[in-house]
C-alpha cells in the first residue's frame, strides 16, 4: 500500500465482529464496503421485480451444466420484460435464482460473474471485500481479474474471534422484528427481555442463529475458506490479524486495534 489503497478483503468466521473492523477501513481509508449479501439480494431483487413469470428451467443445459449464452437469454427476457431498461442485472439474477429456488448451492461460476459485475461498477478498486472470496476458486477468481484489470489485493484482515465465544455470542442474539436493533440476553439485555428499549417490538432469534447452524457455518470457514485465504497468501496477497475481541469495546478501541495491525503495510 505504498501510493494508495486498491482493495482490501476482510475475512473472519460468522459472528467474529467483522463489522466494526470494516466500518474502521471504510472511515479511515476511504474505502467502499461490498459485500456478498447485498450483491445477491439486488440481483435476485432485480429479477423477482422483474416479473417474468416463466420457467427459467429452459435457460439451463443439464447435459452441459451450464446456462445458455447470456444473449439467448437476454433475448427471451426483452420479448417477454419490453419495458425493461436494464437487463444485465435480471440475467444475474436468473442465474442465481434457478439454484436457490432449487434448494442448491448457487455454484462459484455463478457467484463469480455475480461479483464481477458489482465489482466493476467501483471500477475494481477502493473496495473492502466482504464474504468473498469464499472458495479457492472464488480467490483464484479474483486474483485473476485483479490481475487483469490492473489492481491490486492489497491485504488481506483476518478477524480473529474465539470458536466457543463466537457460539455463545452469536447463540445469545436477539434481534427486533420492527426496528432491527440488535441485543444480546447476556452482553446487551433489553429492559425487559423481551421487548425492544427502542420501540418495543418482541425481540426474536433468527433462525440462523441456532447451534447447529453455526457450528456448520464454523466448519465451512474452516473447509473453504481457509484454503481460500491460503491460495491469496501464496500468491503475494500479505494477511494481517486483528482481535475480534477487545476490553473494553469502544469504537476508539476497535479503531486503534485495526490501525495499529495495518501500520506496517500503510507506509
Ligand atoms: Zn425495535
């Protein structure tokens, strides 16, 4: 990072704390956060207000397990959407949808093109990278098209959280149905409990935060993501860490940890 900041990925299991690290690069670098979620959710968005009605089965080959051509399918999209002004992000989203509706994963090819286009729009640079890559082939993915746009993958920042921490802290949060605020039954209690302080909607456990789905989710980072991280390393791409914990919590804190592991590459 010696003139300036091209991008920089944030990694770290489900419920490390990553957010706050990334809201510190977004402030004090100037960087933009993209993260994987929101690429999903306007694509797929993009497509289901589209309101093709179809069956987006046609658009796939089984016997080559891939999509037809992009214009073949874009092509059937304007004749059916002709009010339609951008089709490009509709596409992505079929894509993506024809997996998930089937209860599949949404394979890395996909999910590549998907991010490869958000990328684009930040013309590849001043990006901090959230949820991606999350597979060898996704690491391998970018790296190519760094390579090939001519930027950079300055750094990689590694949240670092504690397994059993991580399940105790994500097992224990509680969200509000109304308002979204965020509590914990042992670190951020409601007033009652049960209600939100704010606006006094019931609070609720997402359904993702159960055990079970986040032990699955630690042993996906493990599987996956690991490797992907390894793959950036041996190839040039420097890994920092940073606590996902620190006493006490406040924001100059998180700042001054994040900083402070960064300091050597930011000369
Ligand atoms: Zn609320």
């Amino acid at each position: 990072m010696t003139d300036r900041t091209d991008n920089i990925i944030v990694a770290g299991r489900s419920g490390a704390g990553k957010q706050p690290r990334i809201d510190v690069l977004v402030k004090e670098l100037g960087l933009t956060q993209l993260s994987t979620g929101n690429i999903f959710r306007e694509f797929v968005g993009a497509f289901d207000s589209s309101g093709f009605k179809d069956d987006i089965g046609v658009f796939f080959d089984p016997v080559k397990g891939a999509f037809v051509p992009d214009r073949v399918i874009e092509a059937a999209l304007r004749k059916a959407l002709p009010g339609t002004k951008e089709m490009r992000p509709v596409v992505l989203g079929l894509k993506a949808k024809y997996f998930m509706n089937r209860g599949l994963f949404v394979p890395d090819s996909i999910t590549n093109e998907l991010f490869c286009e958000y990328f684009s729009r930040g013309s590849y640079r001043g990006q901090v990278l959230d949820g991606y890559p999350r597979t060898p082939e996704q690491a391998f993915f970018l790296l190519d098209l760094c390579r090939k746009q001519g930027t950079r993958l300055d750094l990689v920042v590694e949240v670092e959280n504690d397994d059993e921490l991580i399940v105790e802290r994500t097992m224990g949060r509680r969200i509000c149905k109304a308002c979204g605020k965020v509590y914990h039954v042992k670190f951020k209690p409601s007033k009652d409990g049960k209600s939100c302080d704010k606006c006094g909607s019931p609070l609720i456990q997402r359904s993702d935060d159960t055990e079970e789905r986040i032990r699955t989710r630690l042993r996906e980072y493990y599987d996956k993501v690991v490797p992907a991280l390894e793959l950036l390393r041996e190839n040039g791409v420097p890994m920092v860490k940073v606590p996902g914990n620190v006493e006490p919590f406040t924001e100059e804190n998180v700042r001054r940890s994040v900083m402070d592991a960064l300091a050597p590459y930011l000369k």
